[in-house]
C-alpha cells in the first residue's frame, strides 16, 4: 500500500474541491442580525474567544494571520490570508506549506513582533491569533479588524481549529478535514500492526534548540496529541515533562531519551543546539533505538513549529514511512 493511499479523502477534497466552492460561508455558525461596520451591509457572526465573544463577518475575504497554526488552519480550509507573520526561519514560512498557496501573502513582520501599520494598510476584516502570543496587543489588533484569539498554541491545536474555522466561516469544511484526519490515523494504526501493537511501541521526540537544553517532549504537546492518535506508546520519562510539555537535559543525559523508536528535530544551528555534539557521542550511539535503526531525523519546521492539520496530514504519512519498516 503506498503512501498516497493513506491521504485523508476528506483533507484532499478540501484543498482540490471545496477550495474553489467557497460559497459555503455560512456553515457552522451562531448568525446574528446587524451589520458589519466596516461594510455596512454583510452580516456578522459571533465567535466566543479568549478575550470574550467577538462579531466578524460571515464571510471573511481579508484575513491577516500572526502565527503558523492559523496560517496552516486557513490554507487547511482553503483560504489564502493576504498577510501572515513570518517564523523564525529562513524560508520565512513555514516549508512545509505548499508555496503556490503561500505565494502572495503579504510578510506584516516575525511572530511575535508583528507590524501593526503593516497589517492595518491591509485593511482586513479579520485577524487571526492567540492570547499567549499576542494578548498585550489586543487593543491595538482590535482597532484595526475583528480579533479572534485562542487561549493558547500547540496542545489543543484541534480545539484551535475549531475556532479558526468558525471565524472563517468554514464549518462543513472543517468537519470534513477532521473526519479526513481520524480515517488517516485509522489507516496508519492499521498498517503498524493495529492498535495492541503500537501501544507496544514505545517513542519519543527530541529537539535540539539553539540556546536551550535538550527537549525531550511529554504528553502536552502537538506532536504528542498525534502519536497519541495513532496509539503509539510513550516512555516513562515522558511523564517527568514540566506541564506535560518537555523534559530538558544536557547532552550528558541523552541516554534518558532512549526508547523503541527516536525522532529527532533541530531548531537552530545543529552546532549551537548541540545536536551535533550529542548525536556525535558515545551515550547517543549506545542508545537501543540507535543501534537498532530506529532513530529518524525529522523537519522541525513540520513537526514541530506547524501545528496544524495540514502538517498533521503528512506527518502521519512520515510516521507510517519510518514504522513501517
């Protein structure tokens, strides 16, 4: 069975289909009588958000997103944002993300210093982001457009979605990326063995970041909440994590994240976060899963930093490569 066959049939029609019948605006909403003050016509919705429930357009045309979850939530649901933030990386966005779809986005500044005349000279009608990103700006976001903001990023990125997608008026569609995503972890577990076999599979996430320790990450995370969907088991050391979200230890302390299968990103210099000095050394190279075979260098940008369903999609799809075999 190859990899193509375990694309979610939901998340394809998304992205081929439904992109181009956006006329299902007004699924999936709580509707209100009025009118939006920018148009003086459209009708508005309200959203429950962090900050409180907010007004936005039924249908949102000018959407500005200022962190990669809601930019993978919108390109998930088939709508192109006219401005993003960019990550701390060099491709700006994140690349995983197709580049025909993120070709013409307008760049309002890095994620968490986003330039607020930038944004207000897109005129949108919509901005898109979290609290614990962007709460202290929420003012000054607020003028400019309806803000809607979720508590947090990363661990409840489903939930996020949900928010994302009723803001943007895309109810239908994201039921059908959701039902996409369970066929597509259904799909995976069943080509591991099924679900006894891969709670026997025990496996971490290490990243090395530049200026920090070594993560080895918990149960309170994105990547967790996918190897978690799959059944895939975790290592007791995963329970040590601070909140649930990652354990850090020095290079000397690596053979703590040891387990039936490794993956292993980097953000960062690979010198300057000491990847290169800890997958270099002896306490790394006698690690079972390294002697094993089963330790898999990964896209941080991917697996990590996306946080979204789009990245989702495909790390299944990489986590299916590498088990498989």
């Amino acid at each position: 069975m190859t990899l193509r066959s375990f694309r979610p049939r939901a998340l394809a029609a998304v992205s081929l289909t439904a992109v181009a019948a956006l006329t299902l605006a007004a699924c999936g909403s709580s509707d209100d009588s009025g009118s939006d003050s920018a148009s003086g016509s459209a009708a508005t919705r309200t959203v429950k958000t962090a900050m409180g429930d907010v007004k936005v357009k039924k249908a949102p045309q000018r959407v500005v997103v200022l962190d990669t979850a809601e930019l993978d939530s919108a390109l998930t649901l088939g709508v192109k944002p006219v401005g993003a933030t960019h990550a701390d990386v060099t491709s700006g966005f994140l690349n995983y993300l197709p580049k025909d779809q993120v070709a013409g986005i307008e760049d309002v500044g890095q994620m968490m210093t986003p330039n607020l005349e930038a944004i207000a000279g897109l005129k949108p009608d919509l901005i898109l982001t979290s609290k614990i990103r962007h709460g202290d700006k929420y003012a000054e976001l607020s003028k400019i457009a309806p803000t809607v903001m979720t508590e947090n990023t990363g661990y409840p990125w489903k939930e996020n979605f949900q928010v994302h997608a009723e803001a943007l008026g895309k109810g239908a569609e994201a039921k059908m990326v959701a039902d996409g995503y369970a066929d597509h972890v259904a799909d995976v577990t069943k080509a591991l063995g099924g679900k006894e076999k891969v709670a026997a599979t025990e496996v971490n996430m290490v990243r090395f970041v530049e200026g920090a320790d070594i993560r080895i990450y918990g149960k309170k995370n994105y990547i967790a909440t996918i190897l978690a969907d799959v059944g895939l088991g975790r290592p007791a050391i995963t329970d040590q994590a601070k909140d649930g979200f990652s354990y850090d230890v020095s290079p000397e302390k690596i053979d703590l994240a040891d387990a039936d299968v490794v993956f292993h990103s980097t953000y960062g210099d690979p010198k300057k976060s000491k990847e290169t000095e800890t997958t270099g050394g002896g306490l790394w190279k006698n690690m079972d899963a390294v002697k094993n075979g089963k330790v898999f260098a990964v896209d941080d940008q991917l697996w990590i930093q996306g946080i979204g369903y789009t990245a989702a999609d495909k790390i299944l799809g990489e986590l299916h490569k590498s088990l498989v075999k």
